[in-house]
C-alpha cells in the first residue's frame, strides 16, 4: 500500500503523473491568489472566494506534505531535506495565521512565495542548475574573489579622488563601497555620483570594467547549463 502511495505521489504512475500535473497548476493558482489578494478595494464577496481558494490549496499542500512524510522510509531525514522544508514552509504560515490578527504575523504569509520552489520537484532544474555550478565553482570562486578585490579597488580610487569634493558622500572607503557596488553591476543609482574630472575618468573605466564583470560569469554559468541539459538529454 506505501508503494503504491509512494508511486502515486512521485508520478511513477499515470494517476501519479496527473497528480503531479494538478500540484503544479495549484502552485499557479495559489501564487495568483496571493497576488490578487494584494489589490486594493477588493469586494468581501470576492475576498471569500479567494480565502476559500487559499482554503483548498493548504488542504491539498498538507495531504501531500503528510503522504510523503508517512511514506517516506526517512521520515526526519525528508522534514529537514531541501523539498521537506520548501513543503512544510509553503503551509506553515497559514497555521500559524490561523485565528491570529496580528500584523507582526502578515509578514509571515510572504513564504506562500516559496511554494514556487516547489516546481523544482517536477523538473530537472535543480539537477542541472547544481551540475552546471558544479562544473564550474572554482572558477566562479576565482572570479567571485577577484570581484570583491576589484571592488575594494574602486572603493579606494573613488576615495582618493572625491573625499575633498564631497565629504559627506565619501566620508570613508566604507561608505564609497556603495557606489562600487552599484558602478561595477552597471545598476547606476545616483545618489553618488563623481563631479570631479579624475573621478569622472575614472568612473568611466569602472563602468567599462562591470560591463564585463556581469558578461563573463553569465558566459561561464550559461556554458556549464547548457553543457548539463545536453548530458541530461543523452
């Protein structure tokens, strides 16, 4: 009998696989819920039937986090697995909510956006996305560090080049890290920003440096994916 629940709630069956087919719809559905819920003046008519859709959706959640849990042969192991946790976090905030109307605890239902990890189950995502780090974290690891020495570069450059200017915006090397940050990921805020000539120049190398900085780790994240979904497929 644990077999065949077993077969059922993992799609090893043909009822297993539309199971699996109406938990990722639910998961949509249940996220559109969240979303809408947000909306301003909503009618109470229309805000009960989004409860009751909330209703069903943990009922459905529950029963499924409850047959895996029974049928499982690590029982504690599954609780704290990854999959475990994403399942009992797409549900818990609801039970913990219940009855209660305290505002500290609406901050607690932002988890229902966990239940979009959920997904990772039905597909092969995670096995692809952890080989194709896998492939490549020491260079990522090498890039990462050379990363945060280039920022602690910029941070000094700017520094030495804006401190008289500005005082307040460059008080420290510290607070220029800031601006390193967000020149180097070509974000470009502009709170700060350089009005010197020799912080504009070399503001335009830095720049030129974090269009790169964000072009080769996608380059060797994206090489290293798509070199996992071709083994996948073979």
């Amino acid at each position: 009998m644990l077999k065949k629940i077993r077969g059922f709630i993992n799609a090893e069956t043909k009822a297993g696989a539309y199971f699996g087919n109406f938990i990722q719809f639910l998961i949509i559905i249940s996220i559109l819920n969240f979303s809408i819920q947000t909306l301003p003046n909503l009618k109470n008519d229309f805000l009960v039937i989004l409860n009751m859709i909330e209703v069903f959706s943990i009922i459905i959640f529950t029963i499924e986090y409850l047959l895996r849990l029974f049928t499982n042969p690590k029982p504690f192991k599954f609780i704290f697995s990854f999959f475990g946790l994403i399942d009992l976090i797409a549900i818990l905030p609801f039970y913990i909510s219940l009855g209660v109307d305290l505002k500290s605890l609406r901050a607690v239902r932002l988890f229902r956006l966990l239940r979009l990890l959920k997904f990772l189950r039905y597909h092969d995502t995670l096995t692809n996305l952890k080989q194709s780090f896998d492939d490549v974290k020491r260079e990522l690891f090498l890039f990462s560090f050379a990363t945060v020495l280039l920022i602690y570069f910029s941070s000094v450059g700017i520094y030495f080049f804006e401190n008289e200017a500005q005082p307040d915006a460059f008080s420290s090397i510290f607070e220029a890290m800031w601006w390193s940050v967000a020149t180097l990921t070509t974000v470009g805020y502009g709170d700060i920003y350089p009005i010197t000539v020799g912080g504009k120049i070399f503001s335009t190398f830095i720049v030129f440096i974090g269009l790169g900085l964000v072009a080769i780790p996608t380059g060797i994240v994206a090489s290293s994916l798509t070199k996992a979904l071709m083994k996948s497929k073979d």
